[in-house]
C-alpha cells in the first residue's frame, strides 16, 4: 500500500530478521493492530533446507528466495522495512540501534528505532571455537553469498586441477574436498558434492575422474548425532558406497591456506595428529551466538547465565524483560535450533500478539459501555447483556497456551538420490531411508517452499538438472 505516517494509537511492534521465525510471524500477524517495523540487512527469505542444493548449481539460488518487499504486500496493513544490521538494543529506553552495511549508503546510515514491543529473530553465525585459520581459509554454509563462492570455488579446484602439467600430488590437492562438521549441513553438502562429481564433472573432465575425493570430518563418534542409531547406520554406509571418507573421533585444530590439522582420539586413548592438504574446505559446525545478542543478554542481569542465546519463557518472552520476545536459532527456549522449530515460534507469537490486540479492543469497549450504563439507564439491560458477551470473548482469549512444539520429524539428503527420515506420524515413530524416503523428501521440501513461484522454480531446476546436467560454467 501507499506510505502511511504511524498511527499514534497503536504500538509500535518491531521485528528484527527476515529467516524462519520473523517471517511465519509476519505470515499470521493481523498487522492492522500495531505499527510493524521490519528490521534485517537481508531483504528476502530464505529457504535453507534447500541451500546445500545450491552449492552445485542443482538449484539456482534465486529459486529458493522470497523477496520481503513481496511478502509484506499482501498484509493488511501497511509493514515498514529497513534493509539495515540492528547493532545494538536499548532494553531501558525501548530503542534499537540500527546500520546500513549494505555497499551503497546515503547521508544517513545509523539511526534509533524506538519500539513498544520487540521480537528478536536475527538467527545465530557460525561456530569456530576460536580454531585458527577457519575465517581466512575456509567457506561456511548458511547464506546464499556462502552457496555461491562454494559453487566457484568447486569449479575452480577442478579447472586448476585440470591445467597442462599440473603435477599428481597437486591435483590430489585440488580435488580433495573437505567437509569439517557431520551434523546435517555437512551430511547434506557432503552428499551434494559427491552427486555433482559422480553426475557431472566425471563425465565433462574425464582426464581427472578418479582424483576427486570427499571427506568428511566430525569430532564425535558418529554423524547425524540427532538421528536413530539405524539411519545412522544407514548413512555411514550409503557414504561408504558413495566413496565419501567419514572421520569421526577426528577434532579440527587448525587451518592453512592448503591443508587442515587434527586430531584423532584412538580406540587405545592415544591421539595421533594429522595433516590433510585440501582444495576446498567447508566448515559446519553448527551455530554461535551473534555479537547483537550477546550484547543484549549483557544488559539482562536475568541473562547473565544463559550461554547460547536468550533465554525465553513458555510464552517466548525474553527471561528479564516485558516488552521482548525472542524466536529462533538465537532463542534458548529447550529446542533445537531447526526450522521446524523457528517457524512454530514464530507462528505462536503471532497469535499471541493477534490475541493480545483483540483482548485491548474488547476491554477498551468494555470501558466505554460500562460508561454508558450510568448515562442510559433505560437502555441498561441491552447494555449489560453486551458488556456480558464481550467478558465471555475476553475470558475465552486470555486462557492463551503457552507455546508447545510438535515434532514432524527430521529429514536429510545423503546423495546418490537417496534420504533418512525420523518421522512420528500417528504417535508412532518411523524411521526410513533409501530412495523412497528421497521421493518423499523432495516433496515434503517442495511443499515447504514458500511460494508457488519458489515451488515451480525448484522444479525446474530439478528437470533441467536431470535433462542437461548442472551448469558448470564459472561466473
Ligand atoms: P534465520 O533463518 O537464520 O534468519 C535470521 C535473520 O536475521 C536473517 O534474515 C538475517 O539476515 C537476519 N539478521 C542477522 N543479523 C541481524 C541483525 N543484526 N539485525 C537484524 N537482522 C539480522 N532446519 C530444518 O528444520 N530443516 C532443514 O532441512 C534445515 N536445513 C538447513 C540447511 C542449512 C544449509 C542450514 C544452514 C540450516 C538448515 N536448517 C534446517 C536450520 C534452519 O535454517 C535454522 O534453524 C533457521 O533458519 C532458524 O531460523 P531463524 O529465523 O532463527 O534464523
Ligand atoms: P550441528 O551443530 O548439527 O553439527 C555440527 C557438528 O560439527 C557436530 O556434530 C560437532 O560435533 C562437529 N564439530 C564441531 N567442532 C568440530 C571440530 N573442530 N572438528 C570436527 N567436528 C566438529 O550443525 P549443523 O549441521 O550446521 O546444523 C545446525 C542446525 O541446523 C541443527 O539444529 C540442525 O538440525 C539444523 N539443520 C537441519 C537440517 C535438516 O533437518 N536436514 C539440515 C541442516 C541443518
């Protein structure tokens, strides 16, 4: 809609974030009831159980975005977005710190919110523990920048490895492909990776086919830790056969320009070190806590022992404060920090505040009638039956559950076309993988999508994948 000026009457909710949990909010928000401000210096969302995807030109990145702008066209009410980094929140004068750090700025490009109500979805950054090396040298994959520079970069060691007199030991270099980290986005990429290889690249480059090499590194004693003990299985041996190298009791220690050192913990309690020479190195060690977060749980006493991210209450709300919620790979609040998990925050908090909303029109109605008794006597009775019917809707709105998740299962792509599945359907869990289980996750994902134009757009980068292969080209 046109530009509007803030209505005066109504608070003023600010979301910062534009990923899982701030858009499904955004998604059910009757946004007619506050002045919505959107924060996040990513103006679109992002589809991220589909990225590893994108690492191989399997998908082109651009099919698993949304822009924000389109999705706050179709709210009822007006939504203002700031494509900005919140900096800095100010839990006492109620204001949030805001940067533009995009590459083109104006005259103006700090400047203050000030919000009524916050909700806090800014995700979570990649872990390093402090490893050195691991900024300089490696790529992470959370971002579609991150998809991208991985896609170059695979080209890259290929064409270099493919260069007249190259020697042996450089061309094993080259294509050697290391994934440090064996939760799901290194399974996944890991799976992606070795598909390209063996769907594409084999059949283009010939000449260095049987150089290529995927390994894949975790610190504990097995992959997919939050998967059951037979998918586990299932994966390691699927990647056996897919000749993709897991190293598990392996810990990363350091990281240079060509080669990358650890640890191995011997069944006989020994360590032995390591070092691998590498072309490409992704790091997915899972999550840490963003430096705006930190510095808002620094300002909570009631955060101080909190250590991956805000604690919240049962209703979301930031442990220490009224007027913050929180949502989220950057909220603790008992959960994993999936998808799955951000989007049904999200999704409660929406109600909560619809509800919220709701329960202030009701009570300021309940006012001005209980107002109007003393002024109309002869009208007393219809009045009091409406004061009635609206403290019945009142009651029945404030009975507000406190948030619950429900666990639909968890799915992950191995490669060579095949998927595990941990999903509990009718109280019962059912574990499954295999190619039946990747049907059936490509379009559980394809469902998930977040529009009809994301959803056509994956399918044909499958067809023109599967029809002409994945587009190599280097841009
Ligand atoms: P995000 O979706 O990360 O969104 C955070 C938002 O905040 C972004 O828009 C970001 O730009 C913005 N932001 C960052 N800093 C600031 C700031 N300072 N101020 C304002 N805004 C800021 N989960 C599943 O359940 N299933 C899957 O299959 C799955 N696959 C995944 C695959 C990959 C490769 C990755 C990386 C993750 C996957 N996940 C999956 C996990 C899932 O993506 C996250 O749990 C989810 O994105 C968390 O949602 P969120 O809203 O908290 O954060
Ligand atoms: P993760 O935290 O799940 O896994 C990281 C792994 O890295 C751990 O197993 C850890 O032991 C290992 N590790 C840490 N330091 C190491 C070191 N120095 N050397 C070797 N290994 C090391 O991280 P993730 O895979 O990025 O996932 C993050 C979140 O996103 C999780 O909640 C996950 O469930 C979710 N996710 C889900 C899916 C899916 O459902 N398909 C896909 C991707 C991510």
């Amino acid at each position: 809609g046109p530009q509007v000026e803030p209505d005066p009457s109504k608070k003023t909710l600010v979301v910062l974030g534009t990923g899982w949990g701030s858009v499904s909010l955004l998604k059910k928000l009757d946004t007619e009831h506050y002045n919505v401000i959107v924060i996040s210096p990513r103006n679109y969302f992002l589809f991220t159980p589909l990225l590893p995807s994108c690492t191989t030109g399997l998908i082109e990145h651009r099919s698993i975005m949304e822009p924000i702008r389109t999705i706050l066209r179709h709210t009822k009410a007006n939504v203002k977005f700031y494509e900005a980094e919140a900096s800095s929140v100010d839990p006492e004068r109620k204001v949030v710190r805001v940067l533009d750090t995009s590459e083109i700025r104006g005259d103006v490009i700090e400047t203050e919110i000030p919000y009524d109500m916050l909700v806090v979805g800014v995700g979570a950054e990649n872990a390093t523990f402090g490893i050195p090396g691991v900024r300089e040298h490696t790529c992470f994959l959370k971002e579609i920048g991150d998809a991208q520079r991985i896609r170059k970069k695979i080209m890259d060691c290929v064409e270099t490895a493919a260069f007249k007199g190259q020697s042996q030991e450089e061309i094993d270099r080259l294509l050697h492909m290391v994934v440090v980290g064996g939760g799901p986005t290194g399974v996944e990429f890991a799976g992606e990776l070795q598909d390209f290889f063996e769907e594409d690249i084999k059949k283009l480059i010939p000449d260095i086919a049987d150089r290529f090499r995927v390994t894949l590194i975790e610190a504990l004693p097995n992959v997919l830790p939050s998967f059951s003990k037979q998918l586990i299985e299932y994966t390691e041996s699927t990647f056996k056969e897919e000749k993709i190298d897991i190293m598990t009791k392996t810990m990363v220690k350091k990281v240079t320009e060509k080669t990358v050192e650890a640890e191995i913990n011997k069944p006989d309690g020994t360590r032995e070190k390591i070092t691998l020479p590498y072309g490409l190195l992704v790091w997915a060690t899972g999550n840490a806590v963003r430096p705006v977060v930190k510095d808002l749980m620094d300002r909570i006493p009631a955060q101080k022992d909190s250590r991956r991210g805000l604690a919240v209450n049962e209703y979301l709300v930031v442990q220490g404060t009224r007027d913050i919620w929180a949502v989220g790979d950057c909220a603790v609040a008992g959960y994993a920090p999936t998808a799955q998990v951000a989007a049904q925050e999200g999704n409660f908090l929406a109600g909560l505040f619809n509800n919220m909303a709701r329960t202030e029109v009701l009570e300021q109605r309940v006012r001005e009638l209980s107002g109007s008794l003393n002024l109309e006597p002869g009208n007393a009775a219809d009045i009091s039956k409406e004061i009635e019917e609206h403290e019945r809707q009142l009651r029945r709105i404030k009975d507000i559950k406190p948030f619950h998740y429900s666990h639909q299962g968890s799915l992950a792509y191995i490669g060579s076309e095949k998927a595990v599945a941990d999903v509990s359907w009718f109280n019962g869990n059912f574990a499954s993988g295999g190619s039946l289980t990747f049907l059936f996750w490509r379009s559980a994902y394809l469902s998930m999508c977040f529009s009809t134009r994301n959803r056509l757009l994956v399918i044909n980068d499958w067809v023109k994948s599967k029809l002409f292969g994945r587009d190599v080209s280097r841009e």
